[in-house]
C-alpha cells in the first residue's frame, strides 16, 4: 500500500528535496507495519526553508496581493482537498490509526476551513476611527511575515488547515512542522497546495525532530509568529522561548474536560454524547471529555447504563466501517496510557470496565485498548488530575450546582466542558461559571470553523478559527493622515 501514500520527500521553500535530519519511521498503528521511513528535516533544511519563505513573503506579487485575490488561493486549496479526499483520508487512517469515518470528516473539516477563511478575508475590513483633531485615522493590518505552524499527530489535517488557512489568507509565509508520528499527510496538503498555485516558497512542511526544527523555528529571529497545538509542557518551553523575542504564539495545549449530568438530563441523550466525547479517536483528543460528574441521586442508575453501552462498543480495525474505536497512535502512547490506568488502580480507583489491552486476531499486533471506566476516585487523584489522551473516563458524584462547579474548576486545565440538563438557566449559569474555553450543552465535541476555539489556565492561550482567527496572524497599524495643509503651529515658522 505503499504507493498510495507520499514518497518521503520534504517539501522545503516549494521544492521537494530528501531531508538530512533524523531518520523519521511512520508506522499503521492497527498492525504495526511500517508506511514510509523517510529522512526529516534537519536545523540546515529549515534555514534553506525560512530564506526562500523569507523571499518570496516579500515579494509585490504576494504581498501586495488584494484580499480577494489572495482568497482565490485558498479556494483552489480547498477544491485541490475534496477532489483528494479519499486520498488523504486513507492516508490520515494509516498515520494515525484513525478510523476512515473519522478522518473522512477531518478531511471534510479541512477543505471548508480554507473555504471560510477565504470567504472571511473578503469582507474583513479594516476600519476609520473616530477624528479627535484635523486628522484623518484609520486602523489598518498586515501580514505578520514568515509564521510557524506547529502541529500534533492526533488530527494533523484539520489541524493542518485551522493554523494555515488563516495564516496564509492574512498574507503570511508558513512554515509547518508536524508531529514526527503523523508526517505523511501534511507532506500531502503540501502536494495539494503547490498544485493550487501558491507562488514558491511561501509554504514548506518540515517534520523533523523538536529539539531541531523545532527550536529553530521557535528561537530564529525571522520567525514572527508560533502557532502550537501541543501538549502543555512542551507549551510552556516554547512561551518562555519566545518571551525571549517578544514574539507572539498561540497555544492550545491538554484538556482534562468535565462532563456534567444532571438528574433531570435526558439519559440516552447524556450517553451517547459521553460515549462521543471520551471514546471517539480512541480518547486522543485535548477536548476528550475525561472527567464525569453525575448527580447523586441518578449517579448508579445512570453509571451502569453507561458501562453497558460502553462494553458495547466496536473496538476494531480502523478501515472497518463498523470501527468505533481504533487502535492508539503507537505501541509507546498504548504503554504510557496503561501506566496512567495502572497507576489509578495503585491508588484506590475501581476499574468497571476496559482498563486492558485486548489480545487474539487483529488485538495482537495493533496499539489497542479497550475504552475504560474507573469509579471510586476523587477529584484531587492524578488520574483526574493529569491528561491520559487515550480512552479512559474517571466518574464521580457530585450534589448541587456549586458542588459540581467548585469540582468541574479545581483542575489546572481549562479547555472544554459539556453539560446534560433540561434545565436552561441552569444550563447557562453553570456554562458561565465554568472556567473553560468552550461548553457545549446537550451536545460534546461538535465544532465550527466560525466559531472561535482555545484554552483557559493550562489548556493554553490565544483562539483560533472564526473571522478574527485572521488578525491572529496580523499586525495592526495606526494611519494619521493631516487634512490641514499647514505646518504645525509647535515649529513656529515664519510665514512667507
């Protein structure tokens, strides 16, 4: 299946060109077969990188581009993805291990993000301000210049697309580096892109190791942006990196989101969104839903009627259209979310179901696990303290509205959280009161690129997505235009 997958070529300043960094091995997480082995960027392929980039970001016929026309780029991006679609959706599933349904939604997801921020930065304006003298003024904005996309292995697609789209529509250079688990299909967008047109240089994909490429494109003084889905150790490294040049980033980092149901909460509903929320990409997600809170008074109904549906689910071959959860992204990601379940265990907590690696047929050379429930926990335990990012759910009472609350904020992170009730008010206060980036009511894990997206606390810093995801990318600049005609009175000048 090799031939179906890019050939290992780095797409370095709009040439493809063999890496001469670390040796980078991409492997179908269901079986363990290898897909590629291919040479990743080294600290020398990203300098050739930000010097072409460097060039052609300056250049009239980018730069000086209008908003529309500009936007005709991405509209070509986005019709060069769906005619790929299955391409890149196939190829997703054997980086990732992601079931084909899943990655056939994120390849959708992509497509329409271009597709928005285009039609976004057609009607993104700039602005008069209000005149306070003889002047005219006006706040306008520009391309930051060469920005560093940094992304993770769990959704590299999609969150290829939310970091480049509106970087490019604000008419920077991007260098994207992805996660060295899933390098194949952004080495494909890049594909997709140069026959889109983009002029050279303006977009190169660098997958090579952090503490190369990465560093390089963090500390190097060109670089006038980072844009970083990661996790939040990594996160703060890269912030106290670019404090160091007063550089902007944004950061979108772990999770460890409640979920919330209360006793008057439509059950099946509550279900299936629980099951959707934590289970879906094998828990691999920042927003995974991984802390539940149930209201004491349904707590053991509700628990064991979600034990139930969740011994219920497929866990399969990601190819398989009946897969609902795949294999985990690599055997040393399926070890490191034992060691969290083993750990729990250690401490007092009771597994109800899951909390193994299955084995027989497919089980035996895939990075599987079984979606897991643990009971008997408290809110201070570190498994309902630290990001497992696999398929493992901790559940725990709660009495009233301030109970839940005061539990749902004690936790270092702030990314997400989704709520059950009948309840609207109810729904609203606790939303609000939630100190978290995005809640989501009767309902987990849906998004909009139109809606904006980002962390509280440790879950990060800065938004994506939606009309303003462009400015993120833009430097605002003040315009005073005299309408006078006379010298300022301050030099007092002698007239004639």
């Amino acid at each position: 299946m090799t031939h179906d997958l890019p050939d290992g070529r780095l797409f370095i300043g709009g040439e493809w060109e063999i890496g001469t960094g670390a040796e980078i091995t991409s492997i179908f997480p269901a079986d363990g077969s290898v897909n590629r082995v291919l040479k990743g960027a080294s600290r020398a392929d990203g300098e050739r990188a930000i010097a072409r980039a460097l060039k052609a970001q300056a250049d009239p016929a980018w730069r000086g581009l209008k908003p529309h026309e500009r936007a005709r780029y991405l509209h070509r991006i986005a019709d060069g993805i769906d005619a790929n679609a299955q391409r890149i959706a196939f190829i997703q599933t054997r980086d990732t291990g992601k079931t084909l349904r899943e990655t056939s939604a994120l390849v959708a997801s992509a497509a329409a993000t271009f597709r928005y921020m285009a039609a976004a930065l057609e009607t993104l304006d700039d602005s008069l301000t209000s005149p306070r003298g003889d002047y005219l003024t006006m706040s306008v904005h520009e391309p930051l210049g060469l920005v560093a996309a940094i992304t993770p292995w769990n959704s590299p697609i999609a969150s290829d697309a939310q970091k480049v789209a509106p970087a490019l529509a604000a008419g920077n250079a991007v260098l994207l580096k992805p996660a060295s688990w899933s390098p194949l299909v952004s080495l494909e967008l890049a594909r997709i892109v140069e026959e889109a047109g983009l002029p050279k240089g303006l977009f190169s994909v660098l997958p090579g190791a952090g503490r190369e490429i990465g560093n390089l494109l963090v500390e190097h003084p060109s670089i006038a942006k980072v844009s970083f889905t990661g996790g939040t150790s990594t996160g703060r490294t890269l912030a106290r990196q670019a404090a160091e040049k007063l550089m902007p980033v944004s950061l979108e980092l772990g999770g460890k989101s409640p979920t919330i149901v209360f006793s008057d909460a439509d059950q099946e509903l509550a279900v299936a969104g629980i099951l959707f929320g934590v289970f879906s990409s094998s828990g691999q997600s920042c927003i995974a839903g991984s802390r539940l809170f149930v209201q004491r008074a349904i707590y053991d109904q509700f628990v064991t009627r979600l034990v139930a549906a969740t011994k219920a689910l497929v866990v399969g071959d990601p190819l398989d259209p009946a897969t609902q959860v795949a294999p985990l992204v690599h055997p040393d990601h399926r070890s490191a979310v034992a060691a969290h379940v083993a750990q729990a265990v250690e401490d007092g907590a009771t597994v109800l179901c899951g909390g193994f690696a299955p084995e027989g047929g497919i089980y035996d050379t895939g990075s599987y696990y079984m979606p897991t429930i643990l009971s008997n926990v408290t809110n201070t335990d570190r498994i309902c303290r630290e990001e497992v990012f696999g398929p493992v759910l901790v559940v725990l009472p709660f009495d009233d509205e301030a109970d839940v609350i005061a539990q749902g904020n004690d936790n270092d992170y702030g990314l997400a959280c989704g709520l059950w009730t009948r309840d609207f008010p109810r729904a609203y206060r606790v939303a609000r009161a939630i100190t978290t980036g995005t809640v989501w009511i009767n309902t987990y894990k849906q998004f909009s690129i139109s809606t904006p997206f980002g962390g509280e606390k440790d879950a990060g810093m800065g938004r994506e997505k939606g009309r303003e995801g462009i400015r993120a990318y833009m430097a605002q600049k003040s315009l005073y235009v005299d309408l006078t005609g006379r010298p300022h009175p301050w030099a007092r000048l002698q007239e004639g």
